[in-house]
C-alpha cells in the first residue's frame, strides 16, 4: 500500500465504517466530513421518554454483523425484536389487514380479490419471457402476476423500502431475485418457495438509546478522528495519486492521497469528479433523491382499544392516505417508549407524495396523517407527542436506466485506479450492506 493515506470522502455510516475496516488493517487514511458532526442521517432524539430515530429506526443483522457490533463493543446495547414483530398489515379500503409474505398464506386471507388470487396461485404455470430487456416493478409484476398486486401488494413494500415509484423503479435493481427466479424456475412462486430460506439467520435489532450509537461508537474508536467543516471541491489526479481540493472552514485546502473513497450522496460526488468525467458527473446529478418527512407520534395506549402487534402498517399509493407508513417501535422495541406509552414513526413523501410538501405547511401535513392514523387505529385521544423532521433529499431511486450509471461508475474507476465510489446508491441502502462492503473495500485497499 501507498504511504500516502487513503481520503474517505464523506463521515456518515459508509465512511466511518470505511475508516475503522482500514484501521484494523493498519493502512493511514483521512477522514473528511462538510458538516458539523459525523454520522450522516443517522440521528437520534430523546423526548419524554420515547428514544426516536429520524433515519433508520432497525436493522437486519446476519451473524457477521452481529459480529461486527460485539467487535464495537456494542453487544450489550442491542434490542432484539419482539416475536410481534414477525406480524405485517397493509391498509385497503380504510382497514388494516395482516398479511404474509407466503404466498399461500395471502391466498387465504381477505386483502386480495378472487382475481387478484387466482393470478397470484395460477403464476407458477404462466410461460416465462426469456428477456434481457429491463423492466420496471410494475411491468413485471403486471405480467407474471396481474395490476391488482403490483397496485397493493409491491407498490406499498417499494414505498416502505425505498419511498419508490414502482412505475419507475428498475425490477432488475430493487428486487433482482424476482427475475432471477422467473429465468432460472420459470416462476417468481416457485423460486419464492425453493429460496424461502435465503434471509434465515436475520435478526431485526436496534440499539438502546437510539442507532446513532452505531455511528457515535465508530466514530469515537477512530484514531484518526474525522476532520469536519471541511467540504470537498474537486478531485484532481497527479503524477503519484489523487490532489483532493476542500473548503475548510472558510480556507481553501488540498490534501494529496493515494487513493480516494467518494461516500457522499451520488449529487456531491458529482461536483467532485466533473473535472474528470463529466458524464458520470451528470449521471450521478439525475439520480432523484425525493423529500421526506418523518413523523414521531406518541400515543397514551389507553387510546388505543385495539393496539397493534406488529413491526407495522404500509399503505398501497391507491388508498390516496398521506403517508406511506408506520412503524410500531414499541410494538417492535418495547423500551423506545415509557410505560403506558406507545411510539410510532410515519413516513411521507417520496417519489410518489413529493407534492404535499408543495401543496401543504408542515403542520398541515400532520394535521392530515393524525386524521388518518386516528380513523385507521381507532384512537380515542389524540398524540401525547408529535414530532416532524423533514428531509429535502431522501432516498436514491434506482429507477429504469439504472444500469447505465452503475456501468459508467465502473468505467470511471478502471480510468482512475485508486478511486472508488461507494455509498448507498450503488452498495443498497441497507446498513448491514454498507458495513460488509466496507470490510471488502478495506481488504482491498490492503493488498494495494
């Protein structure tokens, strides 16, 4: 490896993960974050006694992760979920309806219509398209299945992963394994029920006192700490590696690097490497980061005749509500609210409910989503606590075309070894996904 450090752009999960993985190798690097603190947006609040999350409020760990956090020191911090928790509904016609994600299960409950049934149990005999050609979830799903369970079954799983437009989402990126499935079984039930093991050994976990911790505690075993205030201009190469310009508190700097890490958002990273490629620059700015707000409600369970055991509810975008959904944390978590207390978090927005940012005042919006959560639950009181944060740029969309970005970045890091592109629009926005990566990257990096 070089003896010039190794520059992590960017100090929220994936480049702190980054920079402890290179620790543990011993390889120098620089740690550089535009804000004030590290940790990106994984932001915890404590209010009366509720512990929210405005970013991820859990995490699915496999056995290595779990691993990884007993590393961190953190084993003693981790809540696990609830056997609750393992229970999912979904909103149709004003109701909400448990549902499961075993096809035979669903085939026995009331959400879907006899055809919207009849196409879900007759889809293991349909003939397979044998097709390169890149689909969206809606296409996909219209043409194995039928537009009743693209409409109320994916629709609202897209809205909970990614606050998507399954119209525009890319099947091939955001549920990859379906036609894999239909290529290799000739059916999406079939690889389903031959692959239904693939997530086994998955714990859904959170962290005492919110999942900041998981940042914090990187950040704090960082011998290097991160340099803050100090944001990233332009990437420029030299004779021996990389010159990474910056403003740091006002003064212009530049650090020279053997090798670069670009962890920031796919829009910032584009400033960076317009001077060297303009056109992945461009294709990084097209990727849409859609608003979002989330909604911290608070809620005396006396108010609550009927309350909910389960990880929580998603509303399909035909149900015209103004959210996409909620999270029961402490039906999930039952230490995130005090006693006689429950905590739910409501997401809205996202590529589909953009527009009621345009349309409403924050309080507005609030006012809307506490009808409707009052009507859906049945409440009797309204909220102890509400509490909104809004985020102007969300969740990347990996939307058709995809692919053509993905194929430019790879391009772009053949052109200029050393540089590498890592973050949530190109790993998957799943924490555990972002923190393996960082242990491939840091090995990687070793060997250099």
């Amino acid at each position: 490896m070089s003896e010039q450090p190794v520059l992590i752009i960017g100090a929220g999960i994936s480049g702190l993960a980054i920079a402890y993985q290179l620790q543990k190798q011993q390889v120098p690097y620089l740690l550089l974050e535009a804000s004030s603190r590290a940790g990106g947006v994984m932001t915890s609040f404590h209010e009366a006694g509720f512990e929210m999350d405005a970013g991820a409020n859990t995490i699915a760990a496999s056995p290595e992760i779990l691993q990884l956090f007993e590393e961190l020191g953190l084993s003693d911090s981790i809540m696990q979920a609830s056997a609750a928790s393992k229970n999912r509904f979904l909103v149709r016609n004003g109701q909400l309806h448990a549902v499961s994600p075993h096809p035979v299960k669903i085939l026995s409950s009331s959400y879907l219509s006899g055809a919207g049934k009849w196409r879900l149990f007759t889809e293991r005999f349909r003939k397979p398209a044998f097709t390169n050609a890149e689909e969206t979830v809606t296409a996909f799903i219209s043409r194995r299945f039928n537009k009743e369970i693209a409409d109320y079954v994916f629709d609202p799983v897209l809205s909970g992963i990614y606050a998507g437009n399954p119209d525009k989402l890319s099947v091939g990126e955001v549920l990859p394994m379906l036609p894999k499935w239909e290529k290799t079984y000739g059916s999406v039930t079939k690889g389903l029920m031959k692959e239904k093991g693939v997530m086994s050994g998955r714990k859904i976990i959170s962290f005492r006192g919110g999942n900041q911790a998981l940042t914090d505690r990187l950040a704090a075993l960082l011998q290097t700490p991160a340099k803050i205030n100090c944001e990233v201009t332009a990437i420029r190469q030299t004779a021996g590696g990389y010159k990474v310009e910056a403003m740091h508190e006002g003064t212009k700097v530049s650090f020279d690097a053997g090798a670069v890490v670009i962890t920031t958002p796919a829009y910032q990273a584009a400033a960076m490497i317009r001077s060297l490629d303009d056109r992945l620059a461009a294709g990084l700015n097209s990727i849409h980061y859609p608003r979002m707000g989330v909604l911290h409600m608070g809620i005396d369970t006396r108010a609550m005749p009927n309350p909910i055991e389960g990880f929580g509810f998603l509303a399909p975008h035909a149900e015209n509500l103004h959210f996409l959904g909620v999270i029961c944390n402490s039906a999930i978590f039952p230490e995130k609210a005090p006693a006689g207390k429950s905590l739910l978090t409501i997401f809205t927005g996202g590529a589909r409910q953009e527009h009621f940012f345009d349309q409403l005042s924050d309080q507005e919006l609030q006012d809307k989503i506490e009808l409707e959560i009052t009507s859906l639950l049945n409440l009797t009181a309204p909220p102890t606590l509400m509490r909104f944060r809004k985020w102007n740029k969300a969740i990347p969309q990996f939307n058709a075309g995809y692919g053509e970005i993905r194929a430019a970045a790879a391009q772009f890091e053949k052109k200029y070894p050393g540089i590498h592109i890592k973050g949530n629009y190109l790993q998957g926005v799943a924490i555990p996904a972002l923190l393996q990566d960082a242990v491939t990257l840091a090995a990687t990096l070793k060997k250099k």
